[in-house]
C-alpha cells in the first residue's frame, strides 16, 4: 500500500471508520445468531436466562463476526472488482486490521466457550473450522450452500451440547429444518449478483419448517409464529422470483431476517417464552438495521 493510501485511510473521520467495521461485521444480522443460541439451548431444556446463557450467546456473535471479516478478506480481489464500494477495496480498513480483529474474536469467543465447558469449546473448535474453510472455498464451490449451513447447525449444537450431552430427536429434527432453510437461502444468495433467477427448489426448502410444525400443532403462539413465518418467506421470495422489479439481494436480507423466525418456531415448539419474544425481537432488529447496514 503507498504511503498515499495509508495517510487517506488515517484521516477517514472516526464515524466512517465505525461505519467501516459494521459493515465487514454485517453487525445488522447479529441478532439471528442470539436467537440461533437461544433455540439451541431451549432444546437442551435451558429455557431461562443465565451466564452461561449469554457468555455462549456473545461468544457465537463474535465467531460470526470473525467469519464476516475473513469473508471479506477472502473475497478481496472480487470485491475489487465487483463490490468496490466495500471497506477494505475503499481502503477505509486495511485487511491487516481485518484479520487482527478475525484473530481476536476467534480467541475471545473461543476463551468464553472454555470457560462453559469442554463440549461447547470443542464443538465451537469445529465452528471455527467450518468458517474457515467456507470463507477460503465458497466462490464457486457446488458444495458452498451446505457448508454455509453447517456453520449455522453448529451454533444450534454448540448451544445444545453446553447443557446436554444426549443428542435427542428434537436436536435432530429442528437442526435440519434450519440446515434446510439456510441451504435454501445461500443457494439463491450466491446467485445476488445475476439478473435473474429461475429455480424453484430454494423456494420449497425455505418452507419445510413450516411444513413440519404446522404437522405439529398445539400452542397457540406456535400457530401464531407459524403464520408469520410463512408470509414473511412469501413476501421475501417474491421479490426473487417477480418478472419485473427483480431484487435478489433486498429478498435475501429478509430471508436473512427470516432465520429468526426458524428459531422461534423451534422455541414455541418447546415453550421457551423468553426465547421466543427474544426472537422475535431478534427478527425484526434484523430487519431494521438491514436498511442502514446491508446484510449481504
């Protein structure tokens, strides 16, 4: 880098600075990783608020935080190209700074995690390691979309294996139904920057959950959540699949948004009520902070 380039990247105001490391963090879909923890947690029984509770929800927003960093570092030379606008093509970060920061939350969250408990520190071990290799091997990897997805199903069973070892059906069955979901939703992701898209299966794994739990019936907030969920996933595909005023990217964010209401239909299921009203909060936090920070 010349020394042009750093003097101007040393004299960026500190508000674009702070603008510039939310936006590698893509701090506005933080949320769906708490409630992510919180679903994985309820299906261990742990339905209340507790220390552990949080320390495994802060030491999963910042893994998800330090893959958002090493994705940008990976993606470099693209985003050069086709999203210059970015902070580290801008100059705004350096990508030294990126990785330091990558580095950093990878050995806080992981310190958090020890502190829990062996199961929850080797199981965030192989978090990491899915991170890893998602952001060094996704562009253009047919198998992108699944590793993306696991990254996601090892929050639930990082969350899970901190207050229960015995792997139950519920585990099994809500932690596909989010694999699903997000297999569904990368796939359409990857295609953000084509002018249209015609596929369809996406569409239908976007659904099963709510396939699943509509089998299941009972609680009326689970119905309540159920209905919610499959307008929002309606509303979000449309604009995908809509012939005229196709926007792949603003139907991603909010199926993004969506995978709050995944995890609430998880804790209706089970009646986690904090849980519950956390993600619904979680949802439309998301949501909301989408329009100042972009979530893909």
């Amino acid at each position: 880098m010349s020394s042009l380039d750093s003097t101007l990247r040393f004299q960026q105001p500190w508000s674009r600075k702070l603008y510039g490391y939310l936006a590698l963090a893509r701090i506005s879909n933080s949320p769906t990783v708490v409630s992510d923890v919180l679903a994985g947690a309820a299906l261990a029984g742990a339905l209340a608020p507790s220390g552990a509770l949080a320390a495994l929800i802060a030491a999963m927003v910042l893994f998800y935080t330090a893959g958002m960093y090493l994705n940008d570092v990976c993606d470099y030379a693209i985003d050069c190209r086709e999203r210059p606008e970015r902070p580290l093509p801008t100059g705004l970060i350096s990508r030294s700074a990126a990785m330091t920061v990558v580095v950093g939350l990878f050995g806080l969250g992981s310190g958090l995690l020890w502190g829990i408990g062996l199961a929850p520190f080797l199981s965030g071990v192989v978090l990491i390691g899915l991170i890893v290799v998602y952001d060094l091997w996704h562009k253009g990897n047919p198998v992108g979309p699944l590793l993306m997805a696991a990254c996601r199903l090892m929050v639930y069973v990082t969350a899970f294996v901190a207050f229960s070892t015995h792997v139950t059906s519920a585990l099994v069955i809500s932690g596909g139904l989010l694999f699903g979901y997000l297999v569904g939703l990368t796939y359409i992701a990857k295609n953000e920057n084509q002018p249209h898209f015609s596929r369809y299966w996406p569409a239908a794994l976007l659904f099963l959950p709510a396939v699943y739990f509509a089998a299941q019936g009972g609680r009326p907030e689970l119905l309540l959540v159920l209905v919610l969920f499959v307008l929002w996933v309606a509303h979000s595909i449309s604009y995908i699949y809509r012939r005229r005023g196709r926007d792949i990217g603003a139907g991603v964010g909010r199926l993004i948004a969506g995978i709050s209401l995944v995890d609430g239909l998880v804790l209706a299921s089970v009646g986690a009520a904090f849980g519950l009203v956390v993600a619904l909060l979680a949802f439309g936090t998301t949501w909301f902070f989408q329009r100042y920070i972009k979530g893909t």
